[in-house]
C-alpha cells in the first residue's frame, strides 16, 4: 500500500459520520424530562478523497459508540439540551481511541409561541479533554457553537418517539389528524481553530407503518465552508484534513414500549463525501419521557 494511501486513510478514517447529535423542532413541555440512548456499530473500507474518488482505505475501520442525550422542558419557550457519546474507534495496527467525544450543551426556543414543532437551537460544542493529535481521535478537537433552525408540520405530534398516547388519553392524538410528517432543518458550525466552518441541513418524512411501529427516511448533509488549517499529526510528518464534505442516508423504525418508553432500530450510510469515509452504520436506541 501507498505511503499516500496509508496517509490519506489515517486523515479520513476518523470521520465515518459527522454530528452525532441530533438537533429537533420539537420542544418539551414545561417540567417534562426525555432521555435517550443510542448504541451504534459503523465500519467501512473505503474513503472519498478530496475529489470525491473512491479509494480502499488498506483496512476495515470500526467504531462503536453509545451516544446519550437529555432534554428538559425549561419553560413553556424554551428546552434545555445536553448530549455526550463514548466511543472507541479502531482500525487494524493503524491505530485505536477510547473514552468520551464532544460535549454539546445548548437551548431550544419556539419560533412560533402558538404551535409545537419550529424551533431555533443554539448548542456549545465542548472537547473533554481526548488526545487531540491521535488519527483516530474522539472529536473535533476545538471548542465549537452551532445554530439553526428547524420546522415540522402537524404531523410531528405523532412523530415524536416519546409521545405515548395508546396509554395517556390526555395525549391522544386527534382522529383527522394526518400520520405522516415532514421535518427540515438548516444550521451552521463554527470552530475555535483548524476546523473549517461547516453548514449543515436534513430532510426526513414519517409515516405509520402499523398500529405499533412508525419509519421514517432521512437525508443529511454537511459542507464546509471553507478548508480551514491543516492540522499535525502526533509522531508522523503528516497533515490532517481540516474540512470534510458528506451526504448521510438514514432509515428509523420506532415503537412506543408502553409507560413513557420508546425503541428504534436505525440503519444509515454515507452516500457521497470528500474527505470523507464510506460508512455504514446501524444503531438501537432506548427512549424514556417524565413529566406531563
């Protein structure tokens, strides 16, 4: 293999999917409380370099992660936001990491004082402390804000995985009211350093498959803009790729569990990138509500 080859999967290889936080439209009631988990396995062998040609990464790269977020109804305007993963990324001798990723921590507002489901988000992006130089470290590296904005029609009352309503009467859901929803959304990232500046947007739909079991189809995006500063390497003459392009295709099949629960099951892949790896992925999350 290539002195070029092996450079360039070390520079890409950490990059299998970017944003593991998810940011949402829909806010909690005041006093309510939502946590999910979601553990996730993604591999890949490949890579697009920085013209967006395939090229084998000369091993099988893997991760796996278990990423936690927390939402809290502040105010009848306003939720509270937090979220971390814990991963450990490995590829064959070419290097491993372990431990804790970016901390996000923000504030979610109602765009709309009238009605659910657009919403603004402002999110700080925190590293913890990893080894910022290693090939496959945890994170971005740098301290990071992020903001947009984010809509969904009427039917994200049914859409939201936490909203139990075969059990609560009070929350059930109007019989005309349409199943199937719309949710999009756009927002940009800005970096404390090498990292360029990124824009960010998603579309996803949802509908009910059965009485128990609702999918969706998501497409998201991430663009830089800009390629920012090449950044060293620990222990090699090599510069690290600042900016990353890639398009994420995602499948969620969800099920209320009863008493406040939720699960889903959620395959997605990287469909076009440069600078990017060619992952697959499929993670299982567990979701909980308290409060009203």
């Amino acid at each position: 293999m290539s002195g070029l080859r092996i450079k360039s999967m070390l520079l890409i290889i950490g990059c299998a999917f970017v944003g593991s936080a998810h940011a949402g439209n829909w806010l909690r009631n005041e006093g309510e409380t939502s946590y999910s988990a979601n553990l996730k396995y993604s591999t890949s062998n490949k890579y697009w370099d920085q013209f967006g040609n395939s090229l084998p990464q000369g091993c099988t790269s893997e991760s796996e992660s278990l990423y936690q977020n927390i939402e809290h109804g502040y105010s009848y305007r306003y939720t509270l936001i937090g979220g971390i993963g814990l991963d450990n990324n490995h590829c064959a001798a070419k290097g491993s990491s372990a431990g804790f990723g970016d901390l996000t921590l923000g504030v979610r507002g109602r765009l709309d004082l009238e009605r659910n489901g657009k919403a603004w988000e402002v999110s700080a992006i925190v590293p913890t402390g990893y080894n910022n130089q290693l090939p496959l470290r945890l994170g971005n590296g740098r301290f990071g804000v992020r903001a947009g904005v984010y809509f969904g029609d009427r039917g994200d009352l049914l859409a939201d995985h936490y909203e139990d309503y075969s059990s609560d009467p009070y929350k059930a859901a109007p019989a005309n009211m349409a199943t199937s929803s719309w949710n999009y959304g756009v927002d940009v990232t800005f970096w404390e350093g090498p990292p360029a500046d990124q824009l960010g947007a998603y579309i996803r739909y949802g509908d009910q498959l059965s009485q128990d079991w609702r999918a969706s189809a998501e497409l998201k995006g991430n663009w830089s803009l800009g390629h920012g500063t090449p950044e060293p390497i620990l222990g090699v003459p090599w510069l690290r790729a600042s900016w990353h392009d890639v398009v994420t295709a995602k499948l969620d099949f969800s099920r209320n569990i009863g008493d406040g629960w939720s699960m889903s099951i959620s395959p997605e892949m990287n469909v076009w990138g440069r600078n990017a790896s060619q992952a697959t992925a499929i993670s299982i999350g567990l979701h909980k509500l308290w409060g009203n």
